[in-house]
C-alpha cells in the first residue's frame, strides 16, 4: 500500500515491546469459534473497519505530547491545502520545509497506534455488554435471548457470529454508527456462508461443518517468493484443511 505515515523507528528509543504490542486473535480461537458457528448453524458476519487509527485518540500521560516532524513535499501540500492553518508554522530546513505538529490520532505508521484501537475497541465492545474471553483478549461473548454472541478481531478485522442473523444486523447497525461515515469510510461486511478472513476461507455451505482454505494464500506465497524453488511439489487440494463440527 501507498500512504504517507508516521515513522515509528524514532520511537523505538523510548517505546518499550510491552507499551505497544497488541493482541490479534489466536489461530486456535478462529479454529474453535469457527467450529462453534458450524455446529450450532450461526449466521456468520465478517466485518472491515476503515480507517480504524485515524479514529483513535491518542492516550497522553502526565500530560506528554507527541510532536512530529513533517518536511519536504508534503509541507507544501498541506500549505496548498489550507494556507490559512498551516503557513505561519512553516519553517526553513536543510531538506525543504520543516512542520511540527502534535500528533491528536493514531497515525499508521506510529508503534502504538495498533495498541491504542484494541483498547478502544475493547471499550466500546464491553459498554454495549460483552466480556473479554480470559484465554484470548481478541474473543468477546454476550447473550442475546438466551444465546452467545461471538466476535473475534485482529485490528480492525472482525468476526462475529449468533444464531439469529437479526443479531449480527444489529451489530452491523453498531459498528456503522461507532466507526463509519461518509468521511472516514463506510464499515465493510460480508454475510452468508463464506467468508475470507486473515487470508483463510471459511465455508459454511455444509450442515455442521466448516472448510478451512488457504490454497490461494500458499499459491500467493509461493509466486511471491524472491527466489526459485527448486525440485518441490505442491499436493494442491481443495480440501487442503478441514474442520468438522461433529468430529
């Protein structure tokens, strides 16, 4: 992807792992809720939040502000873009234009930003009434009419799941209202019985059972690999991974 971002290495300095790592949802949590979805014939609904950073707020600490350089072409584009806002900040540097702005959003690009929207996420997940699952910080349940609503997440890549597909419109509903509008971007879903989720295919079409394929992830893979590969096959199959419900 193209996009003009945040360089996170300059805050490797002071930013320690643990201040910025997020949680992304388990293998074996897609796996086992996926199985669940099977066996209890849930409506399935995959969902895309855009822009999910830029609408995340930036946490301060005792008061700390986060200030960034911005210089060269870009400074010339915002000045372009709003003169008014920017042209009094502008200052000479060695390589063009210098701005230094304080950082108010999550910028892609900055190590924290992946951080700060699972907090919001989780927040806003738990205020509606659903519970962080202790053994996966990225599952959450609730009950709707005496049955389990699931949603799992990797960033703003969400899962969710109940019996009644009313529940996952609802949701939809939510999610739209909490993270999509004209500006920013309207929340993506895909609903029916197959889904392409963190590069895996999850097939519903079967009573009771779930496929798991990553063919054409591992067909990508390999075609994108720098080098060539020598004397190896490649067992294709459509069934490469299968999960049965009932196993």
């Amino acid at each position: 992807k193209a996009r003009t971002c945040a360089n996170g290495s300059t805050q490797r300095v002071y930013t320690t792992k643990e201040e910025a790592a997020s949680p992304t949802v388990m293998v074996e949590s897609i796996l086992l809720t996926a199985t669940i979805e099977a066996k209890e014939n849930r409506d399935v609904m995959t969902a895309d939040i855009p822009n999910a950073f830029i609408q995340t707020d930036m946490e301060s600490v005792d008061g700390e502000r986060l200030i960034m350089k911005i210089r060269g072409a870009l400074v010339d584009m915002l000045v372009e873009m709003d003169p008014e806002t920017y042209s009094e900040y502008v200052v000479p540097g060695d390589k063009g234009n210098v701005l230094y702005v304080q950082v108010l959003k999550a910028i892609y690009g900055m190590l924290k930003s992946s951080l700060l929207f699972y907090k919001k996420l989780c927040k806003d997940l738990i205020e509606i009434g659903f519970v962080i699952n202790p053994y996966d910080q990225c599952v959450a349940n609730r009950v709707i009419e005496g049955k389990q609503q699931t949603v799992t997440y990797h960033v703003d890549d969400l899962k969710s799941s109940h019996v009644d597909p009313k529940v996952n419109d609802k949701f939809l509903q939510w999610l739209e209202m909490k993270y999509g509008d004209a500006e920013i971007g309207k929340v993506k879903a895909v609903r029916g019985k197959r889904h392409d989720y963190l590069a895996m295919i999850l097939d519903y079409s079967f009573p009771g059972v779930v496929k798991v394929d990553m063919t054409n992830y591992v067909k990508q893979m390999v075609e994108d690999f720098p080098e060539q590969v020598q004397n190896s096959t490649y067992p294709w199959n459509e069934n490469l991974f299968k999960v049965d419900s009932q196993s």
